[in-house]
C-alpha cells in the first residue's frame, strides 16, 4: 500500500507576548516561532478500510478520537468525501506536554500526509487553513521556519531565518496546565511585562545571535514560573553553563537555552542529567526552510 514518512518538527518560541483577550476566550498574541532539530516520526499508509489506526510507542498517548492525527483526517475526509482511511505509525521523540508543539505538529504531518496520500493538490495555504480547525499551532507547524504568529496564532508572517546556534532543551517531569496559565495571566494578580517582539524581529534582520538571544521574552513566565520554580532553576543553570540566553517555551514547562559554543552546550547537557531536575534533556539545533 502506498505511504509516506515524514518528520514533525518541534517548535520553539524566540518570544511570547500576549496583547489582548477575545470574549470567545481566546488571546491575541505576538510570537516568534522557530522549528527545531528534534521531530516525531510518522508513517502514513493509506489503506481501504473506513479506518484510522494509530500506533505509537508511548502507551499513554490516546489512538481514538482524542487524537489529533485523528482529527486532522476526519476533518479532511468531510470536507473531502475521502474513502478508505489511514494506518499511522507515530514514534514520538517530542516531549509530550511541552510547550513544544508536539501535537500540532503531528496532526500538520498528517494533513500533508493525506494531501498526498489522497492526491488532493491543495496548497500550503489550503492546509494552513484546514489546520487552524485542529489548534492555533498547527498552521505555524504546516510553514515552519521562523515566523511571527499573531491573532490567535493563525496569521503568520515568515521572518529571516534564526541564525545557526546549538539548542539544549530540557523538560521537568512537572505538566502545566495551558488554560491554567493564561486564566492566572488574565487576573490582576500578576502585573504584565512585555516582551520586546519587535527587537527580536530587529535581531533577525541583522542575522545576529546574540541580538536575537539578549531580546527573548515570554510574558507567561509570570505566571507558569511562580507555580514551578524548578523552570527557573534550570534557566540559572543553563546561564551558568554559558548559554547566551535561556527561556521557558510557550506554556512552559520546557525550557531551552541558546549556545554558540557546542562543547558548552555539551557540558550544560551532561550538567542537567547529572542534576537531575529535567526529566528530558536534548541538545539540537535550528531548522530553517530552504526558500
């Protein structure tokens, strides 16, 4: 039968601002994204049965209907009348949980995967606004690169590339609550201080690291830091380490420190697994699209 093997790409957030909040309940943000080395694998096979069929290597990921690679092909087989189904093979390598786009970019694959798989021909924009149905990220994971999301995370505007860096990225074994979050943010407990988007926009064009790295801000550290200072810490640990800049990314609990220096980025690796309060620690480093 016929399939295809793609990678789904993490995600990073160079910074995070919230501007607004719509009586839908949803927020207007301002947001650098940047795709990352580390990806879930994915092999999706059409298949004749009206069937979609999930296997993945973690046993506490749902394979039903609370799944968004299952959502993103039911979505399209309504719009598209699609007969027969799909068998996905997903190995996640993309902490769960993250703030690192695991899901979005998962049901992204599957929308391309099926774009092909079922001959649609529909263009990037096409899927980009069939995946806003699944989540706000999920158009962001159909362009990746590096690019500034702004309404709810749907309008996108690619950026100059980030500049090549190593990336440590390390994760508690603590979950945060996205809702959570932005519910603390919208009451007046906590006082907002803005990120400069704008300077890290700057920093792009120049094509300098360490102006992009000194600009970095994410308005929902306020609020998710409070609650888990171990995100904190690891931040401090990766600064004394040598990172340039360190950050918690969207929601938290994940945390990612910019290296220029790989044996720095190597020693701050070895430091953190040894330390013991990230659960998760990768080093990778950024993907940018050939244009």
């Amino acid at each position: 039968m016929e399939s295809v093997k793609l990678r789904a790409r993490a995600k990073i957030n160079l910074g995070l601002d919230v501007v607004g909040r719509r009586e839908n309940g949803y927020h207007d943000v301002r947001m650098i994204m940047q795709t990352v080395g580390i990806y879930d694998r994915l092999i999706v096979t059409k298949i004749p049965e009206n069937e979609v069929r999930i296997r993945t290597n973690l046993g506490f990921l749902p394979v039903n209907e609370n799944n968004l690679i299952y959502k993103a092909f039911k979505l399209m087989q309504e719009k598209y009348n699609l007969e027969g189904g799909i068998d996905v093979d997903l190995k996640k390598f993309i902490p769960v949980s993250a703030g690192m786009a695991g899901g979005s970019t998962d049901a992204a694959s599957t929308l391309f995967a099926i774009n092909k798989l079922f001959n649609l021909k529909l263009g990037m924009k096409q899927l980009m606004e069939l995946g806003v149905n699944l989540g706000a990220d999920v158009p962001y994971c159909i362009l990746r690169g590096t690019a500034l999301a702004e309404g709810i995370g749907e309008e996108l505007t690619s950026l100059k590339p980030m500049p090549n860096c190593h990336i440590v990225i390390a994760k508690p074994p603590i979950s945060v609550s996205t809702k959570l979050v932005y519910e603390k943010l919208d009451s007046d407990e906590v006082e907002i201080v803005h990120p400069d988007i704008d300077g890290i926009i700057e920093g792009l064009n120049k094509g300098d690291l360490y102006e992009v790295a000194s600009k970095m801000g994410n308005v929902l550290e306020q609020v998710t830091i409070p609650m888990y200072p171990v995100i904190d810490t690891i931040k401090q640990d990766m600064l004394e380490c040598g990172a340039i800049n360190a950050m918690m990314s969207g929601s938290g609990p994940t945390v990612f420190g910019l290296f220029e220096d790989e044996e720095r980025a190597l020693a701050c690796q070895a430091f953190l697994r040894e330390k013991k309060d990230a659960r998760h620690v990768y080093i990778t480093d950024v993907f940018n699209i050939v244009k």
